[in-house]
C-alpha cells in the first residue's frame, strides 16, 4: 500500500520546503483583511511561515508577506501577527 500523499508548502522567509501542517498559513481575505488561518483552509491568498521566530522577525522586518499576499499590511494586522510571533516565541522558550 502507497504512503499517503503529504503536502509541502515553502516558508517564505528561510525558503525551506515543509509539510503544510508544520507550517502556519497567513491569509489575505477576498475583502482585504490579514489574518493567521488556523485551520489552513480559509478563503483567499495565503504565504506560509514556519515556526521559527527568526523566520517571522525576517517576514515582518523586511515586508516578506506584503510582497507574498499582494498587499500594504494595516498597523492592527501588522500588531495581531507580531502578537502571534511572540506566543511562537514563548512556546520555543517553554520547551
């Protein structure tokens, strides 16, 4: 019997190909809205960034997701997504 099919996405900022499940998605919504997709099945154009949090200091520092999602990042999703940052950040520290 074949092993099942897993699917690799591509962190933006270290560009190291991944399972899509060790990834975490950030989505740009059909209305504009930049948000972390949980569940990875949300609707509209996603990047993916891995749990490293030098990798999402380098995606924020140096406009990775702008460039990926196609769009300017508003001060309130630029503030929820380092919030997310910082809970990867903490979760490392605690391990």
């Amino acid at each position: 019997m074949r092993a099942k099919h897993q699917p690799t996405r591509t962190c933006i900022a270290c560009r190291q190909a991944l399972s899509k499940r060790s990834l975490v998605r950030i989505v740009r919504s059909p209305e504009g809205s930049v948000s972390v997709d949980l569940s990875g099945k949300a609707n509209g154009r996603g990047a993916y960034l891995c749990t490293n949090p030098a990798c999402w200091e380098r995606a924020l520092k140096r406009r990775l997701l702008n460039h990926a999602l196609r769009t300017e990042l508003d001060a309130e999703s630029l503030q929820r997504l380092q919030e997310h940052a910082a809970g990867l950040e903490s979760n490392t520290m605690d391990s």
